[in-house]
C-alpha cells in the first residue's frame, strides 16, 4: 500500500465527453448529462452526490458542445437580475453553486473511452487519490452511493468500486468483478472483466459507476491500451492495480437508474417523481390513469 492510501478524498472526476449515441437526436446539440430527470439535470445529481460525501473539487472532461454543463454551474447574472427584480427566489440555483475556483474542465479531444477520459484529468488530480463519478448511472440511496463509498473507503483505504448484482443474461454490457471474500457490504476484488461473453463472466456483480482510485492508475492508463470495442477501458487499467494495492467494491444500499438507457431514464423520471413529496401523489394517479 502506498502512503497515499487514505489520504482524504477531496477531488472528483465527472467524464462527460461521451457521445451520447444512444439519446441521438436528443444529444446531438445538447450533452447527455444536462437532460434532467424532473427539473435537474443528471450532472447535477452526481455533483450533489459528491458534495454530500464532503468532496468539493470538481473536475469535469469536457469536449465538443459540452459547454453548457459548465455554463450550468456558473453565475447568471442576467436571470438572477431579473428574477430579484421580479421578487422571485434565487434559492432554487443554490444547488448550482460552486466556490470560485472549485469547478476544473479539462478537454479530451477525441472520445477515446472512459479509461483515457479519466486520464485527461491527470494533472488537475496530482498525486492524490480521487473519486469518479459516471453522471448518466444515477444513484438515489440514503446516505449517497459516494458517502457510503468514502465510509468504507475510510476504513480499507486503497481502492473501491461500487457494484450491484444482475441478472446474468445482462452481464455482458458491463463491466464485472471477480469476488472474493466478504464481510457486509465489502467484497475483496480479485479480477476485472469488461464486458465478458455470456457464460465467462466471473461474476454477476457488475461496476456501477462510482470509483475511488489512487493516483498510480494513471500511471497504469499511461500506456493507452485499447480494449473492449476498441476502447481505452478503464476496467483494464483497474484491473492492473489488483494485486499491487488493495482493491474492494461497495455494494451500494440504494437504487441505481441506468440513465444512459432511454427505458433506465423514463424508470428514473418515475421512481424520483414517485418519491418526490410536492408531485407523489398525481404523478401515481397519472400513471395509474395511463395503465388502465
Ligand atoms: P458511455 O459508455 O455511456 O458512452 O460512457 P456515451 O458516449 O456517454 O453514450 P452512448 O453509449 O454513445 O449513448 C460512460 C461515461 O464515460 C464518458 C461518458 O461521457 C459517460 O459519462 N466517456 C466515455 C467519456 O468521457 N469519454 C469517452 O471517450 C467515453
């Protein structure tokens, strides 16, 4: 273990320079990660996720057209103008405040996958260790996937990542984890697998979109090996890892909506609007209208 394994987790990495191939036309001039769930968008989700776990240094892997994430967390002095001027609250915006200087971009220039997303921000991250965040997973526990990730991470330092279990027919979109022991909601990581063929999947426990990693996988992602759909993985990079620090993952007590999935958005849109107490109650009448 290096001395830079419990250091405390202040730094968090949001890769938002996908594509969004999937929510094509929709994402062609807008980013993924500002289509909102209700009346937020999903970057705002993970970045509320992050500050609850008492992380506040943001940095985003920004590319083409994605300015607007950024635009969003920025002062607007014109609506806020006329939205005093009209007596309206300006609680509402509190959530997309940052401290100046707390918010970093950083430009991947091509989409080269998540692995060389993550090493865009090498940099920025230093020699320290760092969370990510997958803002299209979004992940609705009590307390955040995030805090319950840096609780555990307190206590085993190394490496974590959160998982949840599948049905097996569906493994072979994700990433996967080979287990070994457990003890409550950790389980000891012995291999990593990306996107495995049906029936070699050592597991049906797949990785769910929030890391915390130590500095030296950058150093791994170094070498730009592609991976699975010709891809710089980082699942590969981690996996390289095993062995050398300790690695865990998290089972994550909560729900986690695939929102990168048109039927995972329309699930989370309903779950949180089913939750949420201002629109509970119509939105269930709604929906029961509409099922008949
Ligand atoms: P996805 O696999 O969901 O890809 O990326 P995508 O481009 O966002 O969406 P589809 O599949 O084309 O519809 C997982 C995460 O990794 C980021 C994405 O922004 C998303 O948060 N990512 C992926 C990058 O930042 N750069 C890449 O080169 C690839």
């Amino acid at each position: 273990m290096t001395s830079s394994s419990r250091k405390p987790i202040r730094k968090a990495v949001f890769p938002v320079a996908g594509m969004g191939t999937r929510f094509l036309p929709a994402t062609k001039a807008i980013p993924k990660e500002m289509l909102p769930v209700i009346d937020r968008p999903l970057i705002q989700y993970a970045v509320d996720e992050a500050r609850e776990a008492g992380i506040d240094q943001l940095i985003f892997v920004t590319g083409r057209g994605k300015t607007a994430i950024v635009e969003h967390f920025d002062h607007a002095f014109e609506l806020e103008a006329t939205m005093a001027e009209r007596d309206k609250s300006l609680a509402i915006l509190e959530p997309t405040r940052i401290q100046p200087g707390n918010l970093v971009t950083v430009r991947q220039q091509v989409p080269l996958g998540l692995g060389h997303a993550i090493w865009c921000a090498r940099a920025i991250v230093g020699d320290e260790p760092f969370a990510i965040f997958l803002p299209d997973e979004l992940m609705i526990g009590q307390p955040g996937c995030m805090k319950q990730m840096v609780e555990a991470y307190n206590a085993v330092g190394g490496n974590l990542i959160s998982v949840l279990e599948v049905p097996e027919e569906d493994v072979s979109s994700y990433g996967v984890i080979e287990p070994g022991a457990r003890s409550g909601a950790l389980t000891e990581v012995r291999g990593l697998v990306e996107k495995p063929k049906r029936g070699e999947a050592p597991s049906n426990l797949i990785i769910s979109g929030r890391y915390i990693l130590q500095p030296e996988v950058m150093r791994v992602l170094e070498a730009q090996e592609k991976g699975a759909g010709g891809e710089i993985q980082l699942t590969d990079a981690m996996a390289k890892m095993i062995g050398t620090q300790p690695f865990h993952a998290v089972t994550f007590a909560g729900k986690r909506y695939d929102c990168g999935s048109k039927t995972g958005f329309v699930e989370a849109t309903l779950a949180i609007a089913l939750e949420r107490e201002d629109m509970r109650d119509d939105v269930r009448a709604m929906a029961l209208r509409l099922l008949g």
